[in-house]
C-alpha cells in the first residue's frame, strides 16, 4: 500500500493485547494503515514490525497510558491533527472485579480514566474532522455489564454504562450523515482483562468465553451489515430488539407531568 492508502488510518486503542491486536491484525488485513496505541512498547513493536511485512501497510505506534491526562492529551493531538484517520475503535478498558468497599480510590479512578475520560476525550478529538468530510467510522467497546451490574462490578459497570448511553448519544447527533458509530457490547472475551481484574478466566464458566478472534469477527462482521448496536454473542435478535423496545417505551412513559398513581393513591 502506498501512504496514501485508499482505506485510511485506523486507530485502535488498547492494541497490544486481547481484541485490540486481533483487530489491529484484521484490519491490516482490510488494508488499513494504523496507528496503534497501548502502553507496552515492546509488544506494540512486534505487532507493527509483523503486519507491516504480512500486509505491507504503515504503522505507527503511539506508546501511551490513556489513564494519564499527559499521554491521553498527546494521542487526542495526533488524532486531531491526522486527516488520513478513517476509523477509530476506543477499545483500550481496565477493570478491578470486586465490591467497592474493597477497590482503592485509585483503582477506581483508573476505571473511570481509562474506560470513560479516554474514550469520550478520544471521541470528542476524531468527531469534528469525521463532520468536516462527511465520513468516518468510530467504534466504542462498552461491555454486556454496561446494562447489567454484578456484586463485584459496580465501577466497571458504571463505565461501561456510561460508554453504552454516550455512544447512543452520539449516533443521535450524526443521524443523516454518513458517519457511522457502533456500540458494541460483548459479554466474557479470552482477553486479559479478567486477570488483571482479579476474576482469573479458570474461574468462569467455560461455555461463556468467546475467543477474541471470534469477538473481533463478529463485531466487524456486525459493522459490514451497518449495525449501530453489536452484541456479538447473542443469538436471538429479538432479545436485542425487546430490550431496545421496552428502553424507548419506558421513556416514553416518563414524559407526564404526573405522579404515578402507585404514590398517590392509599
């Protein structure tokens, strides 16, 4: 590929591990150029010096911790000053899985920095260049537990919650142009983010862990089909389209300036 590759630079956070790599790879593939951004210099080293030679595309690699305002402020630059950016996908997370009382102040922080300040920062850095040409993809990993919440994910789940409302958000403020931005929830994934959170993936269930390959297949697979919302392991839509159906029909019924008859009648 020359430098001015007809696909465009693709971002991908959080790429030297888990579905970050996978995608880096997948997309190299696709014929993207990218630029890769994660912490640990030697893997994100390997990883370019290996799809540039298997794909013959550029890479460059922004060795940056996103949980720091310095580093995320010097990627969210480069991203605003890069006009061959076509795709970014927010994927970078960190999770610590146990009750609250348990987690550090700063653990949480780190949660909130990483999963949300960085992803919105990024976003909000890629946007106005995407509205200026008429064009871009974006892509927000959020998570199943952005709707769900276990005993020992409280923080995690307020994240990913976050991630899952403010994506939505999003695609309402580009509705009629062709900027396309997916939300995407996967549920367990073989990425090491269970080890780091402190739940080991030799403690779940089996049967519920998607390969990463699989996941970043199916989430690609859901961007080809032009889905807003991905869930890459749920295999009944109508479940998808119930939950999407009660969340519109429970707004709906708010808008009153009544109080429900439940409080005020004895």
């Amino acid at each position: 590929m020359t430098e001015k590759n007809r696909m465009g630079t693709a971002v991908v956070t959080g790429a030297s591990s888990g579905l970050g790599e996978v995608f880096a790879d997948r997309l190299a593939k696709r014929g993207y150029d990218l630029k890769l951004v994660a912490r640990r210099k030697d893997r994100l080293d390997v990883l370019a010096e290996k799809l540039e030679s298997q794909y013959g595309i550029k890479v460059t690699n922004l060795v940056a911790d996103l949980g720091l305002d310095t580093d995320l402020e010097r990627v969210a630059e480069e991203l605003r000053n890069d006009k061959s950016i076509t795709l970014l996908i927010n994927n970078a997370g960190t999770s610590t899985l146990t009750s609250v009382t348990k987690i550090s102040v700063e653990k949480q922080k780190e949660m909130v920095n990483v999963n949300i300040t960085a992803l919105m920062l990024l976003s909000n850095a890629i946007l106005p260049q995407f509205l200026e040409k008429n064009e871009g993809t974006l892509i927000n990993i959020a998570s199943v537990l952005g709707f769900y919440s276990l005993p020992i994910s409280a923080i995690y789940s307020g994240t990913k919650g976050f991630v899952v409302q403010y994506t939505k958000g999003l695609q309402e403020e580009v509705k009629g142009t062709n900027i396309h931005i997916q939300l995407v929830n996967p549920a367990t994934t073989a990425t090491e983010i269970w080890e780091v959170g402190g739940v080991p993936l030799s403690a779940l269930e089996q049967s519920t862990i998607m390969k990463t390959e699989d996941c970043v297949d199916a989430i690609l697979a859901g961007l080809d089909k032009g889905e807003l919302m991905t869930h890459p392991s749920v295999n009944d839509q109508n479940l998808i389209d119930a939950y999407e159906d009660a969340r519109i029909k429970l707004m709906q019924g708010s808008q009153t300036s009544q109080p429900a008859e439940r409080y005020t009648k004895n």
